[in-house]
C-alpha cells in the first residue's frame, strides 16, 4: 500500500473513533468531519494513482474476467443490501427466551382480534428510538405490529413526537406512547402487560368514570378560583374521563361503575358505615386514589390508609431545596425530582420534570396487609428535606434549617399499593396512590411544572382495567441470585488466567516446534 | 469435491495451528470476555446487594423484592455480548490477516490454482476454517456464560440464541478479513484494512446527521451492529441471519474474485 | 501416458511490457522439451500460461486439443508442475503433504497409497518422509515438488529450473530422475544450465524477450557444436549489460 491511501486509511478510522469517542458530547465535530472529508480525498487520489501505476488485465479473455467478476461483486454486494433493506419487515424470528418475552400471550393476541373485527380508529403505538430502553423494548413493540392488526407501529425520536402526542412530556424513560386519535397514553416500564392495559384503555367504548367524594371538606371541583379545584375535573374531562361526585357518602355502595375513587384531602373523619364501604370496595379490586394535606386530620388518614399499609404521620416536610416559584419561598414549597423512574405513576418525571408540591404529608409504609401485596414509594424529597411536627411555625418561615440531630433526606410524598384480592383467576387487584400534597392540583398550581402529570398518571393507572384481559407480567422472574461471589471468583480464576495460561502454553509450543 | 475441500481444510488447520498466532488470540480472547464477563456479573451482584439491603429499602422499593428490570439478561448478558463482539472486531483481524496474503507471499498460491483446484474450493475450504476457529474462540468464552445461565434459569435456548449472534457475526466480520486478505500479499496491509472496514461498516450513526432520512435508514441496516443485539436477548430474527449470511457470502465470492482476476492478471 | 502441447500466438503483456511475443511452439508427446533463454526471456511466463496459473493475453496453449484458456481444469488434471524454487508448505511432513496433494488431485485409498509409495521411491525421498518440509535440503526440496507433480501420473510435467542452487550430485541425480520420465510423461523443462539442457532434452526451444530465438532437436544441437554456441549466436551477452 503506498503513502497516501494507507493515510486516507488511517485518517478515515481517526474521524470515526473520534466521533465514537465523543459522541456523548455532540454530535460530528468539526474534527471528524475535517479528517473524514481529507482522508476520503487522500485515499480517493491514492487509489487513482495506484490504478495508474497498475499494469495488466491486458488481452480479451483477462477483460472479460476482470468484467464478470467486477460485475459480479457489484450485482452480490447490491443483492445483499437490497435483501437487507427489504428485509427490514421481515417479522419470522425464532424467540429463544424462557419466558417467550418477545412473543405476544393469548390474552392480547384475542384483544388485537377482538378490536381488529370491531373496527374504527385503529392504535398507534409510537416507538422512542432514543428512549433508554429502546433497544429492550423494540422487539416487543415490532411483535404488536406484526401480530395486532388492529395496531400500527410507528418509529419516532423525542424531539418531533406524533402531534397528537406534543402535550405529552417525554424523557429518556418514555419508550412508548399509545395513541387514538387525539388522546394518548404513555406507557411506563414498557411491558407487555403494560402496552396492552394501554391499548384496552385507549380502546374502551365508555369514558372512566372518575368518583370523587364529598362531604368531608374535600377540594371542590366547581371552585373556579385559584385555589379550587375545578381545573381537575376539565383536565379528566380533557382526557376523556368523566368526573363524577360521589354524592351520598352513606350510600350502601360505591357504584359499580366507578373505575376510580378519589378522595381528595378529607378534613373530618368518615363515618364508621362510609369507611367499612370503602374497605368493602377496594376488597372487591377497587381503586383509590387519596390527596393528603399537612396538618388535616380524619380517619382516613388515621385509620383507613394505615390498614393497607400506608403511614402518614402528622408533619409537615420541609426541605432546604424548596422552591422559588412561590412567593413565600420558604421550606414548605417542595420541589419534588427524586422519583422511581419506571412506576406507571412517576413514569415519565424525572430530575428535570419536577413537582411543585406546597405543604406536603410524608406518605411512609408500613406492614402489608397480605405478603402478595406490592407497596412503593414512588416520590421523594430531597436529600435534603427533614419532618417538622410544628407546623404552624414551618408554615409562618420560622424553621429554615433542620434542627440539629433531625433525620434528613428520604421522605417519600407518593406511594402506590397493589393488592391482589379476591378468589378470581388471577385475583382482582385493587389499587390505592396516595398523594402526600392536594395543593399540588389547585386551579394555580396544576399546570405549573408537570402536576398535571402526575395526577393523570395516578387516575390512568387506577383507571386501567388489566383484569379484563387477566394478562399476568411475564415478569422474567429468574434466579437473581446467579452465583455466590465465591462461585463467580472460582470461576474467574478458571477463566481468565488457568485457561488462557493453557492456550498460551501451547501456543509457546507450537512456537518452539516451528522454530525446532 | 467434499475430499478435496476436506483435504484443504486440514491443510489449513495445520497451517493455523502450527503459527502461534492462532493462540495467542485464543488467549486473549478468553482472558479478555472473561474478564469482562466477571465485571459485569460483580456490578450485577452489587446492584443486587443494594436493591436487596435492608437499610436501603426504606428509600423507595418494596422491601426484598428487585425490579423486575434488573435482571441478569439485562444487567450481564446484554452488555457482555456487546463486549464481546467489539473484542471479536479486535482479534479476529489478526487470524485472516495471514489466510491469503500469507499464500500469496510465499507463492504457495500457484501451487494451488495450478493442481485443478477450483478458486471457490480454496476459498471455500480458508473459509470454513476461519469461521471453525472463531467457533473455537467462543467456545472459549462461552463457558462462564453457560454456567450463569444454567444457575440463572436463563435457558439454554437463551445461550443458543446468544452464542447464534456471536457466530454469524464473528462469521461476518471475519470473511470481511479474509476478503481484505485475498486482494494482497501484505500481512500488515491485510490487517489494517480488516480492521478499518469492520470498524467503518460497525455503525453509520456518525453519518446520520449529514444524509437525508432515506439514506441514513439504508446506512442503518447496512451497519453491523443494527442487526447484533436482538440475538443476546434470546430471539432469532431471520432478517440477521440473512444479513450476516449475506456479508460472509460476499467476503466469501471477493476472495473468489480476487484469485480469478490475479489469474487474469 | 503423454500429451502434446501446441503454443499457437501466445502473448503475454503486463501494460507496455510484452513478456511474451507471439510465441507458437509445438510439443510431441513424450519428449523432453528444454526452454532456455536469458533473465526475462518469458520462460516462466510461458509456464504459468500453460499450467493456466495466468491467462494469456492473446493466443492459447492446448494440451491434447484443450484450451488452457477455456478448459483449464482438464488441462490441469493432465499436468504436473514443479515450480522454481519450490514453494511448498514448511510446517507439513513430507508424508503428509504428499498425501494432501494426492488427495487434491483426486486420488484416494489404495490408489493414492500406491501413488504416494511409487513417487517416495522414484525419487528417493524414503530417508526424509516423516521430516518437516521447512528442514530439509534444497535438493530435497526440489525431489518433493517433483514428487508432488509426479503423483496423479500426469501426461505432461512441468519442471522449472529443478537444479538451481544444487550440490553437483544432487544435480547429477535430479538429472537422472529427469531422463527416467522420458516417454512417460512429455516434459517440459525450464533451465539455465545450457548443458544441462543438452544432456537432457530431445528438443530446446530458445527465448530472447518474449520471442523464439530458436528451435533445435539435440541431434541439430550437437551438428552445430554446442548449445552454447547457438545461444551466442542467437542472443549474445548483451543481456547482462542490459539493466
């Protein structure tokens, strides 16, 4: 190889490893593209000079080979490439996993046709190439397309989202969205039972009927000022819910068409019957959702939560990272950006997303009331916040610092509980989120920052009706527990030095006899 | 034929295993993925032990259990495979280096191409064994993957699946080589090039910026790396199978080409 | 079991370089035909044209009526080629190489034993068989090359330049060897050695830059006195002044 195409060569691998090395923080730089653009031209006039120096392939039968086999290289690498990119919808694959995670169950498969025969407007499922689980999840998501007629798969990057999807907040967390028409519906950790509960919602026929309480001082969805709460209730209705009141709180029954219950920051106990109805309820696979307020008090609160295993302890948190959008900015206006990334309740919010939460109720857990149960926090303060008993005077600015001696940081504001109930295959699960603030959603405060995220997140999620697909998460629940350190070490030494002493031992032989 | 493809193959196994080349890569390679194997399944046990400690679970997740996201596919098996086939772009080039441009230096060549062998069974037969010995560089490796997937309850099909990517890969990247090899008598041209079009062809992303939408998604699915991953998740897709076929296919006919046009010469 | 070998216009280029001019030469079966001729006279390129290892740029060779050109396969199977300077794989036994090569040319069993045991004994490399090729002497080198060229029985043998760098009993020996396929085999012989050529070949072919200089059986050789005299006569030294 002469001087100027192995430089050509050499400058090319230069621009790529460049690029590789820094892509993290842009994109081709100036660099690259200099030493690609200036190596493509050194190997360009190289091989040029060298195809001049070059003698031969002289006489009929040397052109005629020179011929066919140039053509035939040129006709191979264009069939490659043509299959390749043709092939690009091939769906035949062989899924090799334990638990067949890339290969749609029964349940949905039977939804697909059912809305297939149904007909309308058919789901689209929207696929974040750049979302961080992008390259988990595509198989998953190309299996719904393949085998869900009534579902149309499309490829999108975070920056240009579907329009139908722009008042969507998306982060690196979002994989996928599912859309009909106008609405549509992140979905959090993008699993199969995840994807389909979002296609069965999308695709109900009836609005989710959303019932809130009334009676114990909860927040007033007809107030229009700024602190009441009626922007709740035309956010739901946005969403293609329908908000309800729940007017006679001594009903013998919540209706059985509520999807949701909401009970938005009581000041005053329930009666005895009202609370057995709400336990009658959520046994039956009921859905809860509850807005809690520093300084209130009820039973709910005192005796109804801490039955299914929520602790909500009478304080106030406070937090020295609080925020400067509120005038009074003292440590009673919470920033809220410390979130389980993948729950279907903060899915979406992140460091960057933040909650404005005033006067916020840290939701603690306590004992589950069955082992089956799941319960999470899913919301935290800040390393920085502590608990403050005293909340008049946190409320007056007159406790900026934490007491010397208090314990900071990990306070949970959100949790979230699942609990299989019921005799049913697979049993009912009843659902309560517990929100440790009801500012947050006040007529002023629900579109600041992204409120308004969290509580659709927190309805969806109550509101989703995986029962009617009785779809279980695959769960991929294998041994977490692979090897002992001792095992992995053991096997360590094997690996990386007694075997490859071996090979190289025998390769000093092979050696040895060459040279003998 | 199958005599005299046979004949040339062990003629070509002893010629790589008489260069202490062959174990010196062996070497490497085993010691490299094991290596790195062990890092990710010490930082995997690690994120167990954090999820799993009691002291911790305070701060958000339900107590003892682990998110169904860490999990030892995702935390170990998907980036060791990723590991491992930048590793197999970093030897392989040093085995087919030698394959053809070796023959061509010593002139070995004309012994073959004028005793009725056909280009294509020689070419065929150098093949088959280079791919026979990227075969014998994952086996090397694949025996701490094997143990963890047998304890993990992973499944065998999974390590099938797995080690299917890595070969067809391997397969591909290594009949680049040899192709490179073919087309000249320099070890060290050979080598350089082997390395460089791998390297270029690995991912178009650094180009997608500067071409139009249509060409970048024909770049995608030329790159190598846009059809490697779907296989350490455990799922075969025919369209990779077909692609990596078709890459080591056409390594397979230049070097077929590169000693029908030195005869045409 | 020979072959004859007609050379009908061959031309071989390499861009302005004419390394061969129209060459047509004629080879009866069973002969021993000598080329000679000065450093770049297209000796070697005439081999390689005949044993299809280049193609020519113009004309053709047939070996018994097929064309190099077009049926190369077959003209290969009818050949054996001993190259110069033998190149040969220095990491196999001479057994096994043997043995590969037979098996290349599509011999098997009994019949590629008895090919390997008759090619050991002509040429006497019964000492050497279980050795590495990479040991041995360059005139055993050049015995298992010719051995190689010889396993398949070919109706014609190519041998160029067997004695370069050889002891004088190897030469005398290989010589010997040679004399002994005459009839068997139509040879075709490339040297420098003008005595040797003389010793051994029924006819010589004379080359000087890509031409035939001359053509002479041994018996016209002898009448003109030497072949050394022939080549002066034909292509003086100027040669060794060219650059």
């Amino acid at each position: 190889m002469s001087f100027l195409p192995a430089a050509g060569v050499v400058m090319i691998l230069v621009a790529v490893g460049s690029y590789y090395a820094t892509r993290s923080l842009h994109g081709f730089s100036a660099f690259s593209g200099a030493n690609l653009l200036l190596g493509a031209l050194l190997l360009a006039v190289g091989v040029v000079a060298q195809a001049r120096r070059f003698r031969g392939f002289s006489g009929a039968e040397s052109r005629r080979v020179v011929l066919r086999w140039s053509a035939s290289l040129v006709g191979a690498l264009a069939l490659v490439v043509g299959v390749d990119v043709a092939a690009r919808g091939w769906t035949s694959r062989i899924d090799l996993t334990l638990d067949h995670s890339y290969t749609l169950s029964e349940q949905t498969i039977a939804l697909c046709q059912k809305l297939a025969q149904r007909g309308g407007e058919p789901i689209q499922l929207v696929f974040f190439e750049d979302a961080l689980l992008a390259k988990d999840v595509r198989l998953l998501v190309a299996a719904y397309g393949d085998r869900c007629p009534a579902v149309e798969t499309r490829d999108a990057r975070r920056r240009e989202p579907p329009q139908a999807a722009r008042d969507l907040y998306t982060t690196t967390a979002t994989t996928v969205i599912a859309c009909r028409g106008d609405v549509c519906d992140p979905v959090g950790y993008p699993s199969e039972r995840n994807i389909t509960s979002a296609i069965l919602r999308l695709s109900r026929e009836r609005a989710v009927h959303v019932y809130f309480t009334v009676g114990h001082g909860e927040i007033d969805l007809a107030s229009e000022s700024d602190t009441g709460y009626a922007a709740v209730a035309a956010t739901l209705r946005d969403q293609g819910m329908d908000p309800k009141a729940l007017v006679s709180p001594a009903a013998p029954d919540v209706p059985e068409d509520a999807d949701v219950l909401v009970i938005g920051a009581p000041e005053r106990d329930f009666l005895p019957e009202e609370l057995a109805v709400l336990e009658r309820y959520l046994s039956r696979g009921g859905r809860l959702l509850v807005l809690a307020d520093a300084g209130q008090h009820s039973n709910v609160y005192s005796e109804l939560l801490p039955r299914w295993g929520f602790v909500l302890d009478d304080s106030v948190v406070l937090d020295q990272a609080a925020s400067p959008l509120l005038k009074e900015a003292t440590p009673v206006n919470l920033l809220v950006h410390l979130f389980a990334p993948y729950d279907p309740v903060t899915r979406n919010l992140s460091q960057r997303t933040m909650l404005l939460f005033p006067r916020a109720r840290p939701v603690g857990l306590g004992r589950k009331p069955q082992p089956d149960d799941k319960l999470a926090q899913v919301a935290f303060a800040s390393p920085r916040s502590w608990l403050s008993q005293n909340l008049a005077r946190a409320l007056a600015g007159g406790e900026l610092q934490p007491p010397a001696g208090a314990q900071t940081g990990n306070i949970g504001v959100v949790a979230t509980g699942r609990f299989p109930r019921g005799t049913g295959e697979p049993p009912a699960e009843a659902r309560i989120v517990v929100i440790g603030d009801r500012d947050f959603a006040q007529n002023r405060l629900l579109e600041a920052l992204y409120n308004r995220d969290l509580l659709l997140n927190a309805v969806r999620w109550l509101g989703n009706d995986e029962q009617a697909i009785a779809l279980t998460d695959k769960g991929w629940t294998p041994n977490q527990d692979p090897l002992t350190l001792q095992q992995t070490v053991a096997y360590f030494y094997f690996l990386a030095f007694a075997l490859p002493e071996t090979l190289l031992l025998l390769g000093i032989y092979a050696w040895w006899r060459q040279r003998a | 034929m199958i005599r005299r493809l046979w004949a040339l193959s062990r003629k070509e196994l002893r010629q790589l295993f008489a260069s202490p080349i062959a174990y010196v890569v062996l070497t490497v390679y085993v010691a490299l993925t094991g290596i790195y194997f062990f890092q990710h399944l010490v930082s995997y046990n690690q994120l167990l032990f954090v999820y799993q400690s009691e002291g911790l679970t305070a701060g958000g997740f339900d107590q003892g259990t682990v998110p169904s996201q860490i999990n030892v596919l995702n935390e170990v098996f998907v980036p060791s495979a990723d590991d491992f086939g930048l590793f197999l772009l970093v030897v392989l080039p040093l085995v087919t280096m030698r394959v053809f441009a070796e023959e061509r230096a010593n002139g070995t060549d004309e012994l073959l191409l004028t005793c009725g062998l056909r280009p294509y069974e020689v070419a065929l037969a150098k093949h088959g064994v280079t791919y026979f010995f990227v075969l014998l560089l994952l086996l090397g490796s694949a025996i701490y993957p094997a143990v963890v997937v047998l304890r993990a309850g992973l499944g065998l099909e999974h390590l099938v699946a797995l080690y299917s990517g890595q070969l067809l890969y391997g397969c591909a990247v290594a009949s680049l080589g040899l192709a490179c090899s073919s087309f000249t008598s320099s070890q060290i041209v050979a080598a350089v090039l082997g390395y460089a079009i791998p390297f270029v062809l690995l991912d178009f992303a650094w180009l997608s910026n500067t071409v139009s939408e249509s060409v970048a998604a024909v770049l995608r699915e030329v790159a190598l790396l846009s059809h490697y991953g779907s296989f350490a998740r455990g799922v075969i897709e025919l369209r990779h199978v077909v692609y990596f076929a078709g890459i080591a296919g056409l390594g397979w006919l230049a070097s077929v080409a590169s000693l029908e046009l030195a005869r045409a010469r | 079991m020979s072959a004859k070998i007609e050379a009908q216009g061959v031309c071989k280029r390499f861009g302005k370089v004419v390394a061969l001019d129209a060459l047509s030469l004629e080879i009866a079966a069973g002969e021993i035909f000598g080329l000679i001729g000065p450093n770049g006279a297209g000796k070697t390129t005439f081999i390689r044209i005949l044993t299809g290892y280049w193609l020519a740029s113009e004309g053709d060779v047939r070996v018994d009526g097929l064309s190099v050109t077009r049926q190369r396969f077959q003209v290969q199977a009818r050949l054996g080629y001993a190259c110069e300077q033998p190149k040969l794989y220095p990491d196999h036994r001479v057994d096994k190489f043997l043995h590969m090569m037979g098996e290349l040319r599509g011999l098997a069993g009994a019949k590629l034993r008895r090919a390997t045991d008759l090619a050991v004994e002509r040429l006497g490399l019964g000492p050497v068989l279980h050795r590495h090729i990479g040991v041995l002497s360059k005139g055993f080198r050049q015995r298992v090359a010719l051995a190689q060229a010889i396993l398949h029985e070919p109706a014609v043998l190519v041998v160029d330049e067997p004695t370069v760098g050889l002891d004088p009993a190897q030469q005398i020996e290989l010589r010997r060897i040679l004399v002994g396929f005459k009839g068997q085999h139509t040879v075709v012989l490339c040297t420098h050695q003008l005595h040797e050529a003389e010793m051994v070949c029924d006819r010589v072919a004379l080359l000087d830059q890509g031409r035939l200089a001359a053509l002479a059986t041994a018996d016209e050789i002898r009448a003109g006195g030497s072949l050394e005299a022939l080549f002066l006569a034909k292509v003086g030294t100027h040669h060794e002044e060219a650059p």
